[in-house]
C-alpha cells in the first residue's frame, strides 16, 4: 500500500472521521438542514459553486441556435463560399452549419482535457479558478468580433477562438464537484450544476431569440451588437460570482455519515491503487460511459443543431427565431424543473432507474416529432424534451463523477469533451446528408435525422445502465479483505 506524501492512510480515515461533524450520531434534522443550507449558504452554496455555468451555457446556446444560422444565412446570401472542395450556398446551409460547429468542436474537445490536466497538477481548493476566468473572458471577449465577420472562414476561425476560450475554462472547471462536495450528494450537486445550465442557457437564449426576432442587418443592425454584449456581459459575472465564492468558501461541503463512509473506502481504494489512478487510460466502466455519453451527445445534438431550420422548412415559419421563443421557454422550463428532483431521485433510488425513464421519454418525444405538422404540437413535445434533457444532464454528470479518479478529476471528466466531439462531427457531418434527403422527398432528411435520435437514447440508455453498480464493484475489488468496503 502507497502513502501520499508523508501522511499514512490511517491517519487520513481518522482526519476524515473527525472533521465530519456528526459523523457518528447523523440525524434526520441535520439532513433536512443540509439540504436547505446547502442551496443559499453563500461561500459553500452548491448553486453557487455552478454558477459560472449559467453563463457558459447560455453563450454556447445562443451563439450556436440562432446566431450562428442567422450569420450562416447572411454569409451565403451574399454567395457561394467554397471550402475544402466543397461549395456551399443557400440550398446547402445545414452543411455549412455542421462544418463551422464541427471545426469549432475539434478546439473545444482539445481545450477542455488540456486545462483539466494543468489544473489537476496545481493544489488548494482555488486551482482551478484562474482557469475560469481566463477560459470565460476570453469567450466573452472573442463573441463580440460576431459581428465583423463576412466569410466562412472568417467565421469558423472565430468559432475556433470562441469554442477553445470557453472550454479551457470548463475544462478546469469540471473538477469543481469532484473538489468541493461529497460522493453522497453528487447528484444533488449535478442537478444544481444543470440547473444553472439550463436556466442561463434557457433565459440568455430565450432574450437573444427575442432581439434578433427584430434584426435586420440593414435597417437594424443594432439588435445583434446588443446580444452579443449582454451575453458577454452574463458570462463574465456569472463567472467572478463562483470565482468569488470558491474563494471565500473553500474546502468541501459538509457530508452526512454516509457520505463520510463513502470518501473512507475512496480514500482506501486510492492507496492500493496509485498506479491505477495515475493511468492515463480510462478504466473499462469510464470508457463505456464515454461511447454512451458520445451516442447520446450526437442525439441532442441533431436535435439542437437543426431545430432552427426544422421550423423554417418543416413547421412552416417566416421568422423562426421568433417561433422558437415558446418551445424555447418549454424546453427550458421543463429542464430547469426536473434537475433537482432528478438529482435528488438519482441519490435515492440509482442511476439506472432514472436512465430508463429519461431514455423511454425521449424515444416517443422524437417519433411524435417526426409526425408534427404544427408550431403547438412541436411545443407540446418540448415539454417532454426538457425532462428528458433534465434527466440526462444530472445522472450523467452524477455517473461520470462516480466513475472517475478524484485525484485526476478535471482530466478524466475532459475526456468527455473527446466524447462530445465525436458525437457532435456525427451530428454535424449529417447535414450534408440531411440536405441531400431533403432534395429527393421534402424533409425527409430531418424525418431521418429524429428516427436516429431516437435510436440513440435506446443505445446510450443500454450502455449506461448498471455501470454505477460496476463502478462500486472496481473499488470494491482493489480493497483488501476487512476494509470498509466489507
């Protein structure tokens, strides 16, 4: 058994113990004022702690949903633009809009394990807040060039800029859980750091779709320079908001017994293992999360990537930003209501319940889509996609972070940034086919798109379910006979 640095192991379960007030006598009373403290205690707040998300959620949403197709059409209307050997005009806008994401993804996905990696080699519990700020002003700083651009090029260069700012500083970021709060309350964690994504992904884009409901680029242009400077303005103090917290905060969040138990028998499992989790290589129940998480990523994907131009050609819209403020808003709303309860409902009965019941909704929301002929029944089924997204975002995030090393948390958790790209290049390169369909039978590409969707929830449900139960089971065999975990 290895010791870290001069500190013994016993000595580290006994220092566990002992800073954990209540450890031997937790009450139902501490428990239910826990979990009220936890949300408006300022330094040691969970919705604190993920704040910084609400604006790093809410630029990548609206700059990629209406942004990024309106400045995609705006380019084209002036002419063909050719790249790579291929040429790219009005009636070729879905593949313009998958190579400019997909470029800007190849940055991101290297940004993120990149920053994690140089945060994880740094100590004390404010490490990874120099990359935050760094990683999110420089976001909020290059989305204000939006504006300037009048090519492809010049736009997927920006994109590069923007995507590889803003994941440098989520890279470091995502070990922010892993530093700060217990394995007990994980999930209660990922449901506030969802439902700050979702809040300011949902009210910034929701804003944004309203203004640039009113954009013309020559009558009033002045609409898009007010969007870019509010969501540069949000992404910027949400971020000194957690920065300032952590800071004052430190440390982790108070845990109950159960929780305490649960970093004793980490903390045993870290000590047999050094080699184990120093390895560079994922272990076989984090790489199977990985391809489930890649499937998934390439469903919501498609299903955000093209949902502007699904209203404009399927539903019918002259003006899709305007129609996409009420599916928005349901989308949003039914999110932001289901993260808690999920992450709640995640702690107490498991992953894999939840899973099953997140994947089988999400399957018969995208069917119903590929039938809908009205901006009503499309809303109606948004409903149904935000607790789908609400269940989706929590117990992955709270899966993910049961699965990966503590000491190397921000760059395991960055190996899903590889994940997210490869499922987003899937979902992305599908738009020269989804235009080409489209040219044989009116929306059939878009009608293709949403049955593979649908497929994709019914994969990544089968490949994530019992990996909690196997995650358990590999600390469980590499602690010694009589340790905790017996």
């Amino acid at each position: 058994m290895t010791a870290r640095g001069n500190e013994s192991t016993e000595a580290r379960l006994d220092a566990v113990a002992a800073e954990s007030p209540g450890f031997n006598m937790p009450s139902p009373g501490r428990s239910i004022r826990k979990a009220i403290a936890v949300h408006r205690r300022g330094p040691r707040s969970l919705v604190n702690l993920s704040l910084y998300a609400a604006g790093l959620s809410g630029m990548w949403t609206a700059f990629g949903t209406p942004l990024l197709p309106i400045t995609i059409e705006e380019i084209l209307s002036d002419g063909g633009s050719q790249i790579l050997g291929f040429t790219f005009d009005e009636d070729n806008k879905n593949g313009a809009l998958g190579l400019v994401s997909l470029i800007g993804l190849v940055a991101a996905a290297l940004a993120q394990p990149i920053s994690g990696i140089m945060s994880d080699r740094r100590s004390g519990p404010s490490k990874r807040l120099p990359f935050l700020l760094v990683g999110s002003f420089g976001m909020a700083a290059s989305v204000l060039f939006l504006g300037m651009v009048g090519t492809l090029i010049a736009l997927i260069l920006l994109n590069i800029m923007i995507q590889g700012m803003g994941n440098f500083g989520q890279g470091a970021a995502n070990g922010l859980i892993a530093d700060h709060v217990g394995k007990g309350s994980k999930g209660a964690a990922a449901g506030a750091l969802n439902l700050s994504r979702v809040v300011g992904a949902g009210v910034l884009t929701g804003v944004v779709l309203l203004m640039m409901g009113q954009y013309d680029a020559d009558t009033s242009p002045g609409w898009l320079t007010g969007s870019l400077v509010l969501m540069a303005t949000v992404t910027v103090l949400t971020t000194l908001w957690t920065v300032t917290s952590v800071r004052r905060g430190g440390g982790q969040l108070e845990d109950d017994g159960a929780d305490v138990l649960v970093e004793m028998q980490e903390i045993e499992a870290e000590e047999v293992s050094t080699d184990e989790t120093d390895s560079v290589v994922p272990h076989d129940s984090y790489l199977r999360f990985l391809i489930a998480l890649t499937v998934a990523i390439a469903g919501f994907s498609a299903l955000q990537l093209y949902s502007f131009f699904y209203l404009e050609d399927v539903i019918g819209l002259e003006n899709p930003a305007r129609g996409a403020v009420a599916i928005l808003v349901a989308i949003a709303v039914a999110t932001a209501l289901t993260v808690l309860p999920a992450g709640r409902l995640t702690d107490r009965i498991g992953r894999d319940p939840m899973l099953v019941i997140g994947g089988s909704l999400g399957v018969v929301a995208t069917l119903i889509l590929i039938f809908a002929g009205s901006i009503l029944v499309v809303t109606l089924v948004g409903l149904m996609v935000g607790v789908v997204i609400g269940i989706f975002l929590t117990v992955s995030w709270a899966l993910a972070n049961d699965l990966v090393s503590k000491r190397h948390a921000a760059r395991d958790l960055g190996y899903a940034s590889i994940a997210a790209l490869i499922g987003s290049a899937v979902s992305r390169i599908s738009g020269i086919g989804v235009d080409r369909l489209n040219e044989v039978q009116d929306a059939l590409g878009y009608q293709v798109v949403l049955g593979a969707v649908a497929l994709s929830f019914i994969i990544s449900v089968s490949l994530m379910t019992r990996l909690g139960a196997s995650g358990k089971k590999d600390v469980a065999d590499k602690l010694p006979e009589g340790s905790l975990a017996d």
